[in-house]
C-alpha cells in the first residue's frame, strides 16, 4: 500500500522519498533510494527504523495493545494454547480441528533429542549457565541435520520448524537437570507442552511427578505471552542472521545468544532479586525514590518499555495468573506478590513514572509465577527462549519466503581517523 511521498530538502537538493502504509501502525519513509543520492540515515538502537515489513505481530504501544496475526493477546491468552498460538503465528490463521491436531502430533513426535547430544551436555561444567548450555546445543543442531542448510527446500524449513519447536523444552529442562546433577528425563509425547516441560524439570527416575492443570496451563500462557513481539532485539539478530540463508539452527542459536543480555530476556529475574532485596512493603517508597534519583543508577525492575508507553498488556494478564497460581498452590499470602502489587499502585500513582510513561512490563509478574512452579531463577531467560522460539522461526521462515530478499548489510557514520600512512613500529 501507498501513500503520499516525503519531501526531503538537503543541502538545495530536493529528494522525493515515497512512503509506505501497512495495515495498521504509523507510515514510514521508504529510504531505500537514498543511499545511491548519496546520503544514508542514522539510526542507532532502531528508535525510528522499520527494519522489515511482517504481517505476524503488531504492537501499538501507547495504546497498550498487541495482536498475533490480527488477534488480540488478551482473547489468546484466554482461549489458546501455545501450540496453536505457533501453529496461527506460523501459518497466519488459526488451524481447524484436524489441523490442530495434526500439528500437535507432529511436534510430539520430535521431542527426543539425538542419542549422541548426551556427550555434549556432559562436557559442560555442571554450573554452566542455562542459556550458555542451549545457545550451543541448538547451534549444535545443525550439525546433526546438516540438510537443513538447505533453507530454499521449503520441505527441510519446515522439518527443521518442527524440529526446533519440539525440542527447545527438552533442551532447556535438561539443561537444569544437568546443574543439578540428576539424570535427564524423556519427554513424554502423550502430555501437553507445558505439562511435559515441568514433567522433564521435576520429574526424576525415583519419583513421578504429575503437573496440576492450572499450574500446567499457567506456564503455558506465559509461553503464550513470550511467543513473538515484532521486531525485538532477538528477533532482528534471528533475521539478521538468517539473511545470509545460515542455517535455522545457526539463527535460533544467535537469537537466544542476544536475549540473555539483562536488558532483554534477563528482566524478570531482576525484578525477584529487587523484591527480595526490598524486604518489606515498608520499604516501596524508598525505592521509587531511588529509581527517580538519575545519580544512583538504579531503575525498577519491570518497568518501563521501549515500545509500550501504556500497560504493557501482557503483564495484566500475568497478574490474573499470578493469582490464579498462588491460589492453586495455596499462596495466598505470598510476600513478594504483595509487594509487587503495591509497588505497582506507588508507581502508577507517581509524577515520576506517570510523565515518563513508565509502566509493568511483562517481567513484573512473570517471575513470581515462575518461582510458584518451583523454577529457579537460573532458567527464566530459558523459558523465555524455549517460548520465544516459536515466533522467531515464524520471523525466520517469513524473511526466507519474502520477495526481493536481500542480505541485511546496514551502513554506518565513520568517526576514525581519516586516510594516513603506516609506520613501522622501528619508527614509532
Ligand atoms: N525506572 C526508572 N526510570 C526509568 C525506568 C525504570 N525502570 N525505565 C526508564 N526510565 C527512565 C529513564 O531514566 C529515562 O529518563 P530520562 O528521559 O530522564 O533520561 C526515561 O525513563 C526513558 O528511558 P530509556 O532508557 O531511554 O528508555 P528505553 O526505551 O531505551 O529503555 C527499558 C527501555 C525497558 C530498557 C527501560 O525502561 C528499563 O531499563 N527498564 C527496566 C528493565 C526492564 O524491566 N526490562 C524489561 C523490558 S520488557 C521485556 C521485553 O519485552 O523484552
């Protein structure tokens, strides 16, 4: 779609640049033509730069809204599950019946890693980070499905989808099972998703465990609400990546490298750590003062967003779950669940966050569900990849598949020294 050109004047030059409409969202400036008229744009951290166009998730961030392939992240939460909620980002509508159950069947029947992976676990240290351990066993994929590098194939892509989207909760679960020194256990194909990832975390081969249904179904909407969130830091290093046709192993691997940084997928573990450390309800205003104070350094974990200058409306809908979880398991006095709602209310109700739009991200209450399921902090960022995973490879697959595809190659603004001549180091 089109809509009217932008005009840029530059230097007495005149420079016609057409703009593009999507379906929903502000226009943008088509700048591809600029670099042949000599000029580049400079846009460091993307704050003004549509790097893609994608037709699969859409924020509105002063609005506070989020929709999967047109869907409203609300109603998914509330009448999905995770594999369908893949199967819609993935295929761009919801499956029917058969559709649905053939997909769950065939994610079921990869869920079992090669034999031959063991060794690679076990030559990691046992207290090897979580997110070290599945950054390099799924690049390490690649090399026991080498056609899969054959990403024109649309046959080895979706084998290769199938494949990543079964077994990240296999590789994440015994990852843990690794730190802690007890033997992995198999999925089991006959469970859910969710249910089978805390099956493999919790399960051992002395003693059975069977997830509750909520608690089951309370993992599984957080899977729901990390699954894709447009152009992200993640996200852009898995198209990134992939727009050299590197293999989809390769580029899941690169994505879950970039969300480990704190400032990514690392948040909510963060915002434990500050609960825990505020102690008390008594303390809240201390705090806040704190994340005011520009000299002290510190922000409130949760808060705020790049996008969202609203509710972020994932993180009211893990407040519900948040309930509906330590009631399940009998929480209801749960200390660091009090402090979050009433630090919440403090912000909210502060000039501060108020004129700086500062409001709970998704992280704010997902860790306190986490640490209801009995997860430790360790593997937050791992959840958060084994979910994400399914719409970086519909990101991934859409790149692949989009017409006029060209290789990402961003430009730069030079500030080093200019052209000078060598000087052999005799003479220096
Ligand atoms: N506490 C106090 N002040 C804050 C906070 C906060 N949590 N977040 C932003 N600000 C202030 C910041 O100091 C700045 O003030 P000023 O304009 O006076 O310099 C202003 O708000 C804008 O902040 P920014 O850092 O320029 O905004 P950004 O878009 O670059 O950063 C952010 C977004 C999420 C990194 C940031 O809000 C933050 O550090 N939040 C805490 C960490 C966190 O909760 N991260 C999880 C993000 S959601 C997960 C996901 O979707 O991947």
């Amino acid at each position: 779609m089109t809509s009217p050109n932008a005009t840029l004047q530059i230097g007495g030059q005149s420079i016609e640049l057409p703009t593009l409409r999507g379906s929903l969202g502000p226009d943008v400036i088509d700048t591809r033509a600029l670099g042949s008229q000599g000029y580049f744009t400079y846009d460091p951290g993307f704050l003004s730069t549509a790097s893609c166009s994608s037709s699969i998730t859409y924020i509105d961030g002063d609005q506070g809204l989020l929709y999967y392939r047109g869907y409203p992240i609300e109603q998914i939460a509330e009448g999905s599950d995770f594999l369908e909620t893949a199967y819609l980002l993935w295929n761009g509508e919801l499956p029917n019946v058969e559709q649905k159950q053939e997909f769950d069947a065939l994610v079921s029947q990869h869920t079992m890693l090669h034999d031959q992976m063991l060794s690679l676990y076990k030559g990691f240290r046992r207290d090897a980070h979580p997110m070290a351990v599945m950054v390099s066993i799924i690049g390490a994929m690649a090399a026991f499905y080498p056609e899969s590098g054959d990403v024109a194939d649309a046959k080895q892509r979706e084998i290769s989808m199938f494949r990543l989207l079964a077994k990240v909760p296999t590789v994440a679960a015994w990852s843990y099972k690794y730190n802690k020194g007890e033997p992995f256990i198999y999925p089991q194909n006959h469970m859910g998703y969710a249910e089978n990832f805390l099956y493999m975390l919790h399960a051992t081969p002395c003693e059975d465990y069977q997830p509750s249904p909520v608690l089951a179904r309370a993992l599984d909407r957080i899977f729901i609400l990390h699954a894709d969130h447009e152009q992200n830091a993640s996200t852009s290093t898995v198209r990134m990546a992939g727009s050299s046709y590197a293999n989809p192993f390769a580029c899941i691997a690169a994505g879950t490298a970039c969300l480990w940084g704190p400032l990514h997928g690392g948040a909510n573990a963060s915002v434990l750590a500050m609960l825990a450390e505020m102690g008390d309800v008594s303390r809240i205003g201390e705090y806040v003062n704190r994340a005011k104070d520009k000299t002290s350094g510190f922000r409130l974990m949760g808060f705020g967003h790049r996008v969202y200058k609203n509710m972020d409306p994932r993180a009211a809908i893990m407040r519900q779950t948040c309930y509906e979880v330590l009631d399940e398991l009998g929480l209801h006095d749960d200390p660091l669940f009090k402090m979050a709602l009433k630090l919440e209310q403090i912000a909210l109700e502060d000039d501060y966050f108020i004129k700086k739009k500062l409001y709970p991200n998704v992280d704010f209450y997902s860790g306190i569900v986490l640490r209801a399921l009995g997860i430790p902090t360790s593997m937050f960022t791992a959840i958060f990849a084994l979910a994400r995973t399914a719409g970086w490879i519909a990101q991934w697959n859409e790149m692949i598949v989009s017409p006029g595809h060209k290789i990402a190659r961003p430009r730069q603004l030079y500030t080093g020294p200019q052209r000078r001549d060598f000087v052999p180091v005799s003479a220096r």
